[in-house]
C-alpha cells in the first residue's frame, strides 16, 4: 500500500502544475531516499566513494570538521555548514585536515535502512554530522544538473534562509527520536531538504548570462518554462511562448537559446519525452493516453517523437 501511495504522489506531481524547480526533482529521483545521523568522536576519518547516478549531502550539526576532497585542500566546516554533492563526487570527511580515512561505516546510500544512527571513533571531542543520498535517474536528468557545481556549500549565516534550518532541525530531531510516522516524515523531509538546498543556492548566485540556473532564475524565461511545465500537452509554438515570456517571438528564441544552449520547441519536445517515459513506467495507462498528457495526437507521431529523443 505505501509503494502504492508513492506510485500515485509521484504520477500527481507529474501531470500537475508545479513549479520548474520541483518537477525536475520528482522526475530525476528515483526510489526513496536515505539518510544517517552519525555521532564521530575524535580522532576520525571517513572516506565517502563516489557513488555514479546520486547525490548527497552532510551538516554539521555539532562541533566541526575537514571536507577531504579527491583533489585540493583539505577545507574547514563548522556547526550549521551543508555540503550537497549533485553528482555524487568521493570526498573525504575528518576531525583533521590529515591523517588516514577509514572505509564506511555507515552509507546511507548503500544501507537499506530509511535512516541509520551510529557512532564512530574513539573517546575525543564529537562532532555530529546528518548526511543523506538521493537516488538519481540517468535517464532523466535535467541539464541543470549538468550546470552545478561538484560541491554545492552553504555556509551556516544568521540571516541565512530559515526554511534551510528549519528542514535540517526537523530531519535531525525525526532520525534521532524516531516516532509513530517518522518514515513518512522523513521521506518527505529529505525530498523537501533537497528543493531547499538548490532553491537556495540559486537564489544565491550573481547574475549569469547563461545556463540553465540563469535559466531559472531569468524572470522572462522562467515564465516560459513554467508554462511548459504546468501544461507539456498544450501545442506551444515559439510565438505562444514568446507571449507567456512577455517578449516578440525572435528576442524570446534568442534569449532561450542563448542561455540555455538549445531552442525553446527542442527542450518542450525533449520534456515531454521525459514526462512519457516516467508515465510509461509507473502508470499502466494505455499509449494512446500518455500521447495525449504529453501533446500529441496519436500514437504514431508519439512513437516517432519518442524513438528520437530515447
């Protein structure tokens, strides 16, 4: 029955009006997420693989530690730091910038558990860190994921966005005093820590000419692309995009293409691709269904839209 539920949420936030930002989410992730409240006693040094087709993330909870990347410095974190990894990179994690890292002990991308708590070291100074994972699909990723960085790092600030942690402090207290409900709200909580997590970190870049962060953050263009989003079936031309931009067709299709390497009716045809392969996969409507939430007007021409992008 839960699988259930999860089937019919995850098809809900497909075919529904959403935002940009949290329909490429739900169409990447794929299964439940996963997370760890691990309690590290000094000395201690843990490696993270890379793990390909996941992200990830970690906050400092209590005391302090070293980021331990695959290459550069070693680099200082403290009490209310997130660190996201879109693309699941290895790194190291470490009471010191030196000194040996042990192999996992505790993966939440590889333990079947919702969420783990544990504790590793010895008998110094703690510190408390929660990381999780996200299962991503391959096969559906949105470019954006393409155009962030391999460390996404919010520095923990007074006037910082309250919703961030607000999210942390639920998922923490959730993890460590597990309750009646705590599955359901911890599986909502990871997913609602992940949106913040990148709403964030856009909202915090300079301004850019291009990709698909300037993309999303461009009001013009945002509008276009929510439209795409809340209704792939509607037949979008240029000129109806244009509209919904707030500008003449030729400086919209500039604009689009300029900023996100590619025209606007090629990235519509290349959602609503995405949008039918997920259908096709957890729903068992019939194809000349999926044709229609998706805005073609037969199996056919759907097939041979499909065959294209897939």
């Amino acid at each position: 029955m839960y699988e259930q539920c999860l089937i019919s949420a995850d098809l809900y936030a497909i075919v529904s009006s959403m935002d940009v930002l949290s329909d490429v989410i739900a169409l990447m992730r794929n299964g439940r997420a996963s997370s760890a409240r691990v309690e590290w006693r000094a000395p201690w040094g843990q490696r993270f693989p890379a793990v390909p087709g996941s992200a990830g993330f970690q906050v400092v909870l209590r005391g302090s530690c070293w980021l331990r990347p695959d290459e550069g410095p070693a680099v200082p974190f403290t009490v209310g730091d997130v660190l996201f990894f879109p693309r699941g990179d290895g790194y190291g994690l470490s009471a010191s910038p030196t000194g040996p890292l042990a192999e996992p002990a505790c993966d939440p991308l590889t333990d079947p558990a919702l969420f783990v708590t544990d504790t590793v070291g010895h008998e110094g100074p703690i510190t408390v860190t929660l990381c999780g994972g996200y299962r991503l699909d391959p096969s559906q990723t949105h470019p954006l994921l393409h155009d962030l960085p391999a460390l996404i790092h919010l520095p923990a600030r007074l006037d910082g966005p309250a919703e961030l942690r607000g999210a942390v402090d639920l998922l923490a207290a959730e993890i460590s005093r597990p309750t009646l409900g705590s599955d359901t709200v911890v599986t909502a909580l990871l997913d609602v820590l992940l949106l913040v997590v990148l709403r964030t970190w856009l909202e915090e870049l300079p301004p850019a000419g291009h990709g698909w962060a300037a993309a999303l953050t461009d009001p013009a263009l945002g509008a276009a692309l929510r439209a795409i989003h809340d209704d792939p079936a509607h037949p979008w031309t240029v000129a109806t995009l244009a509209a919904e931009a707030g500008l003449s067709r030729s400086a919209f299709s500039r604009r689009f293409t300029g900023t996100t390497g590619q025209p606007p009716l090629t990235y519509l045809g290349w959602w609503r691709s995405m949008v039918a392969a997920k259908l096709l996969r957890r729903s068992d409507a019939p194809l000349s269904e999926i044709a229609r939430r998706v805005g073609y007007s037969s199996e056919f021409a759907f097939a041979n839209a499909f065959k294209r992008q897939h």
